[in-house]
C-alpha cells in the first residue's frame, strides 16, 4: 500500500461534482472517465481511495477536494 493515500468518504450539500472529476483527473493523471467513476463511487455513499506521490500532493488534493465540499482526508 502507498504511503500518501487520500479518502474521499462523502461530500456535503453543495458538492461541485464536475469540478472533483476535474480535479482527480488532473492530480493523478487519470481519463476523465475513471475520475467520473470515483466520484459516482461517493455519489453512491462509497468510499474512494487515491494514492498520491507524496504527502505535500496527498494535503494538496485533499484540500482541493474540500473546497469543492467533499470530505477528503489524508491517511
């Protein structure tokens, strides 16, 4: 298992979903669809788990995951 892992658990009333797919897309290198697919996962009540390179990029995307009113949080 990766060392900087980020978990997205949930989000709160005013999510920007568009935006989180965007997000994820640009911080892992991922297609648009794959990132689409993570948020449904927390759209659903599931939890999504991202491995990012360091811990600076795991707080990184984290936080830009709560602006957007996700609940992200680096394990």
């Amino acid at each position: 298992m990766a060392d900087h892992i980020v978990k997205i658990s949930g989000m709160r009333p005013g999510a920007e979903k568009d935006w989180a797919v965007r997000v994820i897309r640009d911080q892992l290198g991922l297609h648009v669809s794959g990132a689409k697919d993570m948020v449904n996962v927390v759209l659903k009540g599931g939890l999504v788990t991202l491995e990012a390179r360091s811990n600076a990029h795991a707080q990184e995307l984290a936080a830009k995951l709560q602006d957007l009113n996700f609940d992200a949080y680096v394990e």
